[in-house]
C-alpha cells in the first residue's frame, strides 16, 4: 500500500512541475531586481512604504512578463507593456509620493488586492490591444 501512495504522490508533484511556466531565471530575475530596488531605496533613506511600492511593482509586472512570454517577441505586446509601467509608475508616485506623504510605512496585505486588481487589469489591457491590433492588421 505505501508503494502505491508513493505513486501518487509522485504523480501529484510531477504533474505540479509540469504545469509550472516560471523558470528559475524569471525568478532568480524578479529576485534580484526587489532586492536592488531595496537596496538602493535604503541607501538613498526612502522610507518603508517605499518597499510597499517595489514589492507591488515586482510582483505585478513580473508576473504579467512571465504569463505573456509567448509574447515577447511582438513589439505591441512591449508597447503595451511600458505603457501599463509608465502609468503605474505615476500611480505609485500619486499615492505613496502625495497621498501617503505623511505615512513611514505601508503594510503589503494592504497591498495585495491593489496587486490582484492590477494584474486583471494589466492583463485584460494586454488581451484587448493585442486582439485588437490583430484585427486591424
């Protein structure tokens, strides 16, 4: 019986990899960029909520790189891309620069549904121009 639950688990974790999409070096990447970003924003004595900010930038944008990879290779898709950063970068400098001016410290559970909405919208954004550039070509 034990050989036959090994089995299973063995077929559970596998089947696990098989359906990983993010390569050790996309996340080696997103790990080293946090990180200097964290450095560099302790170096320069930005205060804590700053970290808030490069934890959601991070997240988002490596995650939505790491989905559309097939993408890559389409000058829309990076068009979209730099896009959605530019304006996530004002956001971010409108609401932690000037609407949290007064807080040291933003708490990233706070952050998550800002993270997930962002994501849905980054994504759908990419879906939309994508599809609709396709259709006017």
């Amino acid at each position: 019986m034990s050989t036959n639950m090994e089995g299973i688990l063995t077929t559970v974790q596998d089947s696990r990899k098989a359906k990983s999409n993010v390569s050790l070096s996309e996340q080696l990447i997103a790990c080293s960029v946090t990180m200097i970003a964290a450095v560099i924003a302790g170096v320069i004595g930005a205060p804590d909520k700053w970290l808030a900010a490069i934890f959601v930038t991070v997240v988002t944008f490596a995650g939505m790189l790491s989905y559309f990879r097939k993408s890559w290779l389409s000058k829309q898709f990076w068009a979209i891309m730099a896009a959605a950063f530019l304006i996530h970068l004002i956001l971010m400098w409108v609401i932690f620069g000037i609407f949290l001016r007064q807080r040291e410290d933003v708490g990233l559970v706070v952050c998550l549904p800002d993270i997930l909405l962002e994501c849905f919208l980054v994504y759908h954004a990419v879906r939309f121009f994508k599809g609709e550039l396709k259709e006017g070509q």
